[in-house]
C-alpha cells in the first residue's frame, strides 16, 4: 500500500476546531484539536477513494503536485511557516 505525506493545519474558530490540507485543497472540522485531524485524514481517504473508483485519482494527485517516490506519495509544495501580519487598512 502507497502511503501520502500531507500537511495539516489546524485552527480554532469559535468553539470548533477547522482542520486543512492545502496540498489537497481539503477541509474539515471537531470539538477538539485531535478529532479535527482525525476528520480531516478520514475526508482525505474518502476523496482519494471516491477519486479511484471514479478514475481520476491520478489526475487529482497530480493537480495537487503529488509524485510517487519509493511507495510514498509526496509533493514539492513545503508548509514553511505562519506569521501574523499587521497592515493598516485606512476604512475604518
């Protein structure tokens, strides 16, 4: 079995947690941190199921800059860091 090395991002809105991939462009949520991520790899193993007995698997992986590489799935695209920035917006 292949496996596919992506990163996730996980932030806090309200009282949820979001969860995201940017590599797959893909979402998701929990009450908690940890179920947040657990939601997210499950959305990820549905659309890369769902992509396969549609036949687009391939395309999908390759839109998203994935390669394979000894067994493993990766792609060029680095998570390199978050900043917070403050800009002046002059509308208020």
């Amino acid at each position: 079995m292949k496996r596919i090395i992506a990163t996730v991002e996980i932030w806090k809105e309200g009282g949820m947690f979001t969860s995201y991939c940017h590599e797959l462009d893909i979402a998701s949520c929990g009450h908690t941190p940890d179920e947040a991520k657990k939601n997210l790899e499950e959305v990820i193993e549905i659309q890369i199921e769902e992509t396969g007995k549609l036949g687009t698997l391939e395309m999908f992986l390759a839109e998203a800059g994935y390669i394979p590489e000894d067994g493993v799935l990766r792609t060029d695209k680095k998570l390199m860091g978050f900043e917070e920035l403050s800009l002046p917006i002059g509308i208020l």
